[in-house]
C-alpha cells in the first residue's frame, strides 16, 4: 500500500510469505519454523508500519492461504491463531510429488493483492503498489525455479516486486552460494536467494531482517570531505544492527533515525578527525548504524569499484591511525527557520566497515565535574573488590546472542489483553441503603410555595433567547 505519492521508498508493500510444510523435511523444521516465526510476529505486531500488511501460505499437496492479507500492527491475537494453525499442521504425508504450487502460491497472493487494492484501501492504485514475495523451503534454489518457470510462464508479474527465495539447508558450505544467480535473464521474473540454517537462532534471525526491513532497500549515506586536492565522495549503505525499542508500540517514543526512509540519500559532511581513544563515551548516545561500500544497482561497474576502494582506504587510514571523524548533517524540518545539524562520530572498525553514531554537541551537554580516582585504596576494599570479581565468569567478548530480556513474552501478555477502561473520579452517584439495594440518586426539586401550584413556560418577548418562567395563582 502505498502511504504517500512520490519516490518508491515511500510505499509500503503487502508481504507474502510462502512455507513448505511437506513431508519428510517439516517434521525436522516445524517447531523451530513456528517458535521462530511465532516470536518475530510479536516484533512485527509491535513495530511495523501502519497499514503494512502480511499475508501467509503453506505448501503441501497443495497450496493454501493459511493468513490473507492482515495488517500486522496490534493484530498479534489473530497472528497468533495462524501459528496455531501453522503448528497444527501434520507431519505425517505421502510426500507425493506438488506441481506448480509454488507458482500458483505466488499468482494467487497477487490476485489477493489486487482485489485488496480495487477494494479502495487509502486511494492505492494497481501499478502504484507491489507485492514482496518470500518462499521458504528445503528445496534447492534450482528446483525452486523449475517450479516457478512452468508456472510463471505467461502470467501477469507486473505487481511482483520482488521475489526471494529461502534454501533451509543443514550442509554449511552451501551458504556460500551466490545471492544472485547469473542466469536471472532467461527468466519472466527476478529473485534473490537466500541460504540459512534450520534452527531456531538462524530461522529468527532471518525472519528480524526480512519483516522489519522496510522496503526491501538499504539506507544510503554520503560521507563528503572538504575540498582540497581531490574531491572524495564516499556512497556507503546502512545497516542498523539494533532494533530501536522506540518503535514497539507502547515501549516509549520513537528516536530520530541516522537516515531517512522518503528515499533521499542523507549526506554528512566530514569537519574534522580526532583520536579515537579521547572521545568520551558519555558524548554518544543514541543507536549505532554500520556503513559499508554500496552495492547500489544504479551505478555502474566502474563507479562500484572505484567507490569500494575509497572505502577500503578509508577504513585501513583510520584503523592504522587510530582516528575518528566528526561529521554533521542538516535535519530536514518543515519550518522557516534554520535547520538543526546533527553530529556523527564515524569510527573504524576491526572488519571493512565503519559505525556510525550520534555524537553530542554543546547545546546537548551538560557539564559535570567527576572526581579523580584517589591512588591509593585501602587494602580492606581493595580485597572484597577483587573477590567478587574472581567469582564472576569472564567472557572472551560480548555475545548479545546468549542474552534475553523477555521481551517476547512481554509483548505476548501486553499486546493481546483487552484495553483498560479509564474511569474519570468524581462524586459517586449512588445511595446505598441499609437493605442492601442500590438506588439512583435524584436530585432535589426547587421549593415551590403553597400558593403557586401551576407552572408554565413561556416565550420571552425580548429579542434575547432566554426564557422565563411564568407563575400563575390558583383560580
């Protein structure tokens, strides 16, 4: 669905996936597929865009549409009765040979796609808006494709966007097979594959990048240095290797993003290189975002290759000299007045990349005075320090992947309990008596004296819109 007119990474496009639940393979598959998919639907029930939407298919005998297309912000309660449909799936099977049902998983998500759209969702048009889908299977990429061709041959793909296609595989070598496959040309359509392991950990993973990656395109920067000798310009793709807790619903407000998403390419401007070593760590806050060398399809080979080894440069200059750059970009604004720069530390890394990350600049700061650490300390302390220390264990590095914060189950409890009732306080407006009955409580009436017994309204004379009340004696 397309959330506004303009540039394609504005849009946000319906999300199809496809599964192979067919025997033998799904019964080795089932329980990591569902628990991996079951925990990334709970992310998505949370962070994902509004009006983004997610259909589901399995493939067996035969094709079935086990989700049609749900919008996934705060559906998780329906999510989850997919998984449970999912899981409900047997193992048991013929395992009899499936004939184009691949393909026919495909066109039908498009034709869903299309009736969505006819039906008038915010003004979508049928060439404005596309569809991403997703296969996975512990087919090989190659009989993925036989299905496909035969299937795909003469049909309308004009509305697919993109095409993925999933090997779960147990051998290790071969996730080194190319994502993009050279003979993509004898096709109707195009696809990227995918190789990952069966398990759990790899399933999720997969599953965090492929829904939570919006659009399908990676965020692009410039890094521009000052003019001298040579002009240096540097395209470098975006990677965020941490989900902003801002956008799950109901976790806390979003932060500014790095980068923007409407499509322009934010350039920063390198001011100056300082040590790497004497930047304080107080003066960074925010979530980091990983820069590599663009793999950009809109630029030539010459100009890929030019452009990864200026990168390349780069990030053996800083490592070998141990320096970071400060550089700044305007935030784009609506107003007339000027527009605020935001400041970026860039920093070298021990692999070919560089992090990125917000840098404080003196209007942010709040200055404290830290005491200094005394030189001496008393053998007491010193002693109960080091004990405890001794009884921890030490890990070679940091592996965020050992450590959970609960946060699926949290957001299991909290995004399907039914919303609270707010009940304003006030003055209570009932009277209970000693039987025990509750009875509503009326207001008194205005005394009236004996000798006024009727009562009329009438209509004021006056050209103001008041009435008045008119008594009248007892004839």
């Amino acid at each position: 669905m397309c959330t506004s007119q303009g540039s394609e990474s504005a849009c946000i496009y319906p999300r199809v996936l496809v599964l192979d639940v067919g025997p033998p393979t799904w019964a080795a598959v089932r329980s990591a597929v569902c628990q991996a998919l079951s925990n990334v639907l709970c992310l998505g029930a949370a962070a994902a865009h509004p009006g983004e939407r997610l259909s589901i298919y399995t493939i067996r005998e035969r094709s079935r549409c086990l989700l049609p297309l749900l919008e996934m912000r705060g559906n998780l309660c329906r999510l989850q009765r997919c998984m449970l449909e999912l899981q409900a799936v047997p193992v048991e099977g013929s395992g009899a040979a499936r004939s184009r049902c691949f393909s026919m998983a495909v066109l039908d998500s498009l034709q869903q796609s299309r009736q969505w759209m006819q039906c008038g969702s915010s003004g979508a048009t049928l060439h404005g808006c596309f569809v991403e889908v997703s296969i996975v299977s512990p087919m090989t990429r190659h009989e993925l494709i036989h299905d496909l061709d035969c299937g795909l041959q003469d049909a309308d793909l004009r509305t697919l966007r993109r095409l993925l296609l999933v090997h779960m595989s147990c051998e290790e070598n071969e996730s080194s097979e190319p994502e993009t496959s050279p003979d993509q040309g004898s096709h109707v359509y195009d696809y990227d594959s995918h190789v990952t392991l069966p398990d759990l950990l790899s399933l999720e993973i997969f599953f965090k990048s492929w829904l939570l990656e919006h659009n399908g395109e990676k965020e692009k920067c410039y890094l521009l240095f000052p003019e001298g000798t040579s002009e240096l310009r540097v395209l470098c793709d975006v990677t965020h290797p941490v989900l902003n807790p801002g956008l799950l619903h109901g976790m806390g407000d979003e932060e500014p993003a790095l980068t923007t998403h409407t499509g322009h390419i934010q350039a920063y401007n390198v001011i100056r290189a300082v040590p790497s070593l004497r930047v304080c760590g107080s003066m960074l806050y925010g979530l980091p975002a990983i820069l590599s060398p663009t793999a950009c399809w809109e630029l030539d080979w010459d100009q890929l290759e030019t452009n990864q080894e200026n990168f390349h440069a780069l990030c053996h200059c800083l490592q070998s000299q141990q320096l970071s750059l400060v550089a700044s970009s305007p935030r784009p604004g609506s107003s007339a007045a000027p527009p605020v720069r935001a400041h970026v530390l860039v920093s070298a890394s021990g692999s070919a990349a560089l992090l990125l990350r917000p840098l404080a600049v003196r209007e942010l700061v709040l200055l404290t005075k830290v005491p200094t650490l005394p030189p001496s300390i008393e053998d007491k302390a010193m002693c109960r320090v080091q004990d405890a220390l001794r009884s921890l264990e030490v890990d070679a590095l940091y592996n965020p992947l050992e450590m959970s914060s609960n946060l699926y189950r949290h957001l299991q409890v909290t995004l399907t309990q039914p919303p609270r009732r707010h009940v304003c306080p006030g003055p209570s407006r009932q009277v209970t008596y000693p039987s025990g009955k509750a009875r509503a409580a009326i207001a008194p009436l205005h005394f009236i004296a004996p000798g006024l017994t009727k009562c009329r309204r009438a209509e004021n004379d006056s050209p103001s819109p008041k009435r008045r009340i008119v008594h009248e004696k007892e004839d």
